[in-house]
C-alpha cells in the first residue's frame, strides 16, 4: 500500500441524528494528514467488512476515517432514510469528525448510498470546509437502468472529487460514467480492476497484482497529495 501509516487507536460512541441515536467509529492514523467521514451504502453498517476494510485503506496512507450508521442501518431497517434524514446524519457525523480527529483537513465521501447522500450534503448542509469528496462505488443508477439523473448537481460541487468504480459495477456503467466525470469542472475516475459494485474481484482475470484495496489506496493516496497542495 502507498504510504507507511496504520491505524494506531480508535474511538467509538454513539450521536443524534433527529430523534435517533446511531452509532459511530473513528480509526485513526498512525500521522494523520487529513480525516475522512465516510458513509455506508443501504445494504451494510459502518462495520461490514468492506467498510472496515476501505478504513484499514484509508488510514495507510495517513487519513483518519471516521465511520457511521444511518439511523435506518442502526435501527435494523431495510429501507434507507430518507434524503433530508440522510443529510442530517452526515452532518452530525461532519460535527463529529471535527470534535474528535486531530486533523483540520476534512474530506466526506462514502460507498454507494452513502457516496451519493454525501454529494448532496456538501451542498444542501453547511459543513464548514471540505477539501474534496471520494466516492465508492457511485451508484449512478439502478442495475439495467442506465441513466444520469442522479449525477445532475455534481457539476455544482466546487471541490475534488474522486470516483472509485469498479470495470463490473452494475450501477455504474462505463460510458454513462466517463461522460459525466469528463463534464466535471474538477474529477478524477478510477476504474478498479475487474471489482464489482461490492468491491469482489476476479482473482482470475485481475491484471493487478495488488488487492482491490491495496489499490484503492494508492489512487487516493495521489489524490489527497493534490488537495493538500490546492
């Protein structure tokens, strides 16, 4: 993995979202030079193994990550939050970050659900300075539906944004992707060798030799150099 960090400690507790109280976790890096709020998609929590992975990601190359569950996921519904509910739990988690992360530098961003419900928050909440967004996994639209509606107000985001898509993601298909990352003032698209919506790969046919995650770190890596220089 890029870098030499390693998450060193960890903190957890629980906040309010409205009339909820979910659950949070912040891993922290070894030298941390910026924190990451980063939400779960709608099928798994802040601890599913792929979360906790992509943490494990993150902190290597020197961010903290800060972890949450929408009150839906804490409350062990299928169905997600609402948008505004949504919102609302990343900005606690925002608020979050800030009291607990040693780190001024703040980027939001999560997997799927969360990654979109995140580029919407940096728009529709006010969460101070945010020097970019990473998003997992966008889910551009549902599986066999291709379109770009849910894409219409990134262009309004001024910020770094980078897209973390697998080459298998059926929520994300190739040129419907391109063309909306490719219309965007400031992006950066990665695709992920042979990975999935889910991040599975196939061990098989996978030219890189690296894990997906090992893989994910190194393209984030390149990207929080060039916001920490903006």
């Amino acid at each position: 993995m890029a870098g030499g960090s390693s998450s060193t400690a960890e903190l957890e507790g629980r906040m309010a979202v409205g009339s909820a109280v979910v659950s949070w976790r912040l891993d922290r890096a070894a030298s941390a030079r910026a924190c990451l709020i980063f939400a779960h998609g709608a099928g798994a929590p802040m601890g599913h193994l792929t979360m906790s992975a992509l943490a494990a990601a993150f902190n290597s190359i020197g961010m903290d990550v800060l972890r949450f569950n929408f009150p839906f996921m804490e409350a062990r519904q299928r169905r997600v939050d609402g948008k505004a509910i949504a919102l609302d739990a990343i900005a606690a988690a925002v608020d979050r970050a800030r009291a607990t992360s040693a780190v001024d530098r703040l980027l939001i961003g999560g997997h799927s659900f969360g990654g979109r419900m995140a580029s919407h928050a940096v728009l529709e909440r006010d969460l101070g300075t945010v020097a970019g967004l990473v998003f997992g996994a966008f889910p551009l639209h549902p599986a066999n539906k291709p379109s770009v509606k849910r894409a219409a107000h990134l262009a309004q985001i001024p910020l770094p944004l980078l897209f973390l898509s697998g080459t298998r993601d059926a929520l994300a298909s190739k040129d419907l992707l391109e063309s909306v990352v490719d219309g965007l003032p400031d992006a950066t698209l990665h695709w992920l060798d042979t990975a999935d919506h889910g991040y599975k790969v196939l061990k098989r046919t996978r030219v890189r030799t690296d894990t997906v995650f090992e893989e994910i770190a190194d393209v984030t890596d390149q990207f929080l150099s060039r916001v920490a220089s903006i």
